[in-house]
C-alpha cells in the first residue's frame, strides 16, 4: 500500500487490524462499506496516511474517556 495511494474498504480495514490495538478496532468493530463508502464521498478518498491518522484519533478520544471514567 502506497502512502499515497486510496484504499479500497477491503485494504482499510486490513490496516485496522494491522493496528488494530492502536485505534483500528473502531473500524474493525463499527465501519461497514456504505460507511467506508459515504466517508469517501464526502470527504474523499481514504489514504494509508489519512487512515493511521483516524486510528491515533479514535485511540486518543479512548484515552480521554478512560481518563475522564476514573473522577
């Protein structure tokens, strides 16, 4: 998979499970193709990058509700 290169849903979510305990088991357990395909519509197409970066996203929004659990 290049950097630059877009995914296909089945290329996404394999690097989900590649990173999987990194913030790609959002995907692995949420995402369906017409998600996969409704992100690429609005926002256009997903890249290797563009996607590790939503993976860090979704593991830092974990972090915060974990803290937030232990008031």
């Amino acid at each position: 998979m290049a950097r630059g290169k877009a995914l296909t849903y089945e290329e996404f979510v394999a690097l989900a499970k590649e990173n999987y305990n990194k913030g790609g088991d959002v995907v692995v357990e949420c995402w369906e193709r017409y998600e996969f395909d409704y992100y690429v519509k609005e926002f256009g197409p997903v890249t290797k990058t563009k996607a590790l970066q939503m993976f860090r996203l979704y593991k830092a929004r974990e972090r915060e509700q974990a803290a937030m659990a232990e008031w």
